[in-house]
C-alpha cells in the first residue's frame, strides 16, 4: 500500500489504489457520486467537494489530475 493510499483512505469510505505501469503511476480515490475539484501544487493534491478540502502528498512529477463523478484520478509520469 502507497503513502497516498494510506493518507486518502482516512477521507474517504470508497476505494483508494496505486496502478503501476511500465511509463506511469495512476492514483485513483473513490470519494462517492459527487461533484468537487482536484489540482495538484507543489506535491499535494488538493481535492474540493461542496465546500470542504482535503490534502494529500503525491508524488514529485504528477502530471494530471481529474475528477469525475467523485473519481480522483491523479497520473504520474517516470
């Protein structure tokens, strides 16, 4: 389990998973059907959803950041 799995997984009662593939890591956190936003600055992602923040360190070289339907879903280049 990933630092980032074990720092969102006390946010969040949905699914929080580390993906590794041969150029990237993908984090993906469940945070239920809902609307928010998510960016990324200096390391932390920083999620939105009605009215309340959440923070958490990702790893250096994130490259994109997106949620859908209350899937954060954060992709980090190697």
């Amino acid at each position: 389990m990933t630092e980032f799995t074990k720092a969102i997984r006390g946010d969040t009662d949905g699914m929080a998973r580390t993906y590794e593939y041969e150029d990237e890591t993908v984090l993906v956190a469940d945070f239920g059907v809902t609307d928010g936003h998510v960016d990324v600055v200096d390391g932390t992602a920083i999620v939105v959803i009605d009215g309340d923040q959440h923070e958490f360190e990702v790893p250096e070289g994130s490259s994109r950041a997106i949620m859908n339907n209350g899937i954060v879903t954060i992709e980090v280049e190697r």
